[in-house]
C-alpha cells in the first residue's frame, strides 16, 4: 500500500514537471553607437591624442644626512640622540624615550626607522 502511494505522488509530480507551459524566448538586443571625441577610447580605434590619466605617487623623501636622520628620530618623541653611525645604507643612532635608552636603525635612502632595540 505504501509503495503504491509513493509511485503514485512519483507518477503526479513527474506530470506536472513534464506538462509545465514554454515561454516564449525573447531577443533583447543592445546596440550602442560610438563616435569618437576626444577622452574617448575606443581598443579597435588608434586615437594617437588619447593619454590615460596620470596616477599621483607621492615620492619617497630622501634622507642620505645624518642631520635630517637625527630630525626624524626627534619628531618620534626621541631626545639625547647620538650618533652612532652615519655611514652606509643604513644609519645607526642611540637615543632616549621615556626614560629608556633604545638603539634605532634608520633607512638612509628613506628615512624609515626599520629597527629599534632596548640598550
């Protein structure tokens, strides 16, 4: 009794998927007309007077002093700077923050102070 239940909601399901109505297909068509001016670019169409826009990219500052090094420690909060070593590629200072000695390395191309270490 079961089985025949289960054939029968089967056979009336599969009946109402198979005899559902078709729609209609329908053509959507999209047409767009160019023409060309000027800022408008076109890949198939050499414009030789298009440029794209220049992107802004803020330049690095450069450092390569051990004075203007010594004034971005001092804008960190730094005081008592020393020194250390302001030769090569990178710069190496001594300097106090809150009452502790720390041990900084600074960029000498950028100015970034990369490392810092308690003394």
């Amino acid at each position: 009794m079961f089985k025949k239940t289960i054939i029968a909601a089967f056979a009336l399901v599969a009946s109402f998927v198979a005899f559902q109505p078709v729609e209609q297909a329908q053509a959507r068509v999209n047409i767009d007309i160019g023409i060309g001016g000027p800022g408008y670019y076109n890949p198939g169409y050499y414009q030789p007077y298009y440029r794209p826009v220049p992107v802004y990219r803020p330049r690095p500052r450069y450092v390569n002093r051990c004075s203007r090094a010594r004034r971005i420690i001092r804008n960190r909060g730094y005081y008592r700077i020393r020194a250390i070593d302001c030769s090569g590629r990178r710069f190496t200072f001594h300097a106090k923050r809150g009452g502790v000695w720390y041990r900084l390395r600074v960029k000498a191309r950028s100015g970034h102070i990369y490392k810092v270490t308690y003394l």
